[in-house]
C-alpha cells in the first residue's frame, strides 16, 4: 500500500507558502509596472492576500488600490491582464502547472472600518465601560 505524500497539515503549509510566493511575485511585478497597461502603471496597487485552492490550480488574489481610489478600474485592467499575469507566475513559480487566478477587491479594510465605528459608537463604549470597571 502506498504512504501518504504528505499529512494535512503540511498540505495545508505548503498552500500557504506557495499563496505567499504568488503573492509576493504579484506584487513585484506591480511595483516594477512590469504590465503594460496605463490604469496599472498609473495606479499603485497592494496585493494584500492570495487564497489558494488545496490542490494549487485556483488562486484568490485580494487587490486594494492604494487609498481605494477607482477600485472597479483597477481590478477590471488587472482582470483583461490576467493572462499576462499568469504566464508570469508560471514562469516564476516553478510548479508543473500555474494557478488559474481570479482577481477581487479587499473588503478586510471595510470591515475593519466598520468594526472600528461600532467599537467608537456611544452606546458599546459605555457597556465596555462597565465591564472594566
């Protein structure tokens, strides 16, 4: 009977690992403005997070445009240059097939705002008041 490969939680290390390497080359090839495209070179653009899929042929890829500023352009240009994109990672990455990436917009910040607002409304300050006390 043939052993495992790998446990689960290695598994699950190396699609981390592999959503950071993605990430990072992402984010060079953004700050190089290595994309020949005006909405991306005139934009600087954050790639916050890279969720890969267990088997590493889906990535996630949560982009921010710095400020927030035109998010539905940015992610629209980063979509027609999804292509170019990962033929990049491909190259990069090493592995015997590229992730098929699916670029969306980083709400984290959103919500965090929003969280940060509820914690700061009047009401909740005074019932963490009591809790304190």
């Amino acid at each position: 009977m043939a052993k495992p490969l790998s446990t689960p939680e290695q598994q699950s290390v190396r699609v981390l690992k592999v959503g950071e390497r993605v990430r990072h080359i992402l984010s060079e090839l953004l700050a190089r403005q290595e994309v020949h495209d005006d909405t991306l070179t005139a934009t600087s653009v954050s790639v916050t997070e890279v969720r890969m899929s267990p088997d590493l042929r889906n990535a996630a890829v949560y982009v921010k445009p710095l400020l927030g500023i035109d998010e539905a352009v940015v992610l629209k240009a980063l979509r027609t240059n999804t292509a170019y994109f990962q033929r990049e990672v491909a190259k990069r990455l090493g592995l015997k097939s590229a992730p098929k990436l699916s670029f969306r917009g980083d709400e984290s910040f959103d919500e965090a705002e929003r969280i940060e607002k509820l914690l700061n409304d009047p009401k909740v300050a005074r019932d963490l008041g009591d809790e304190e006390e």
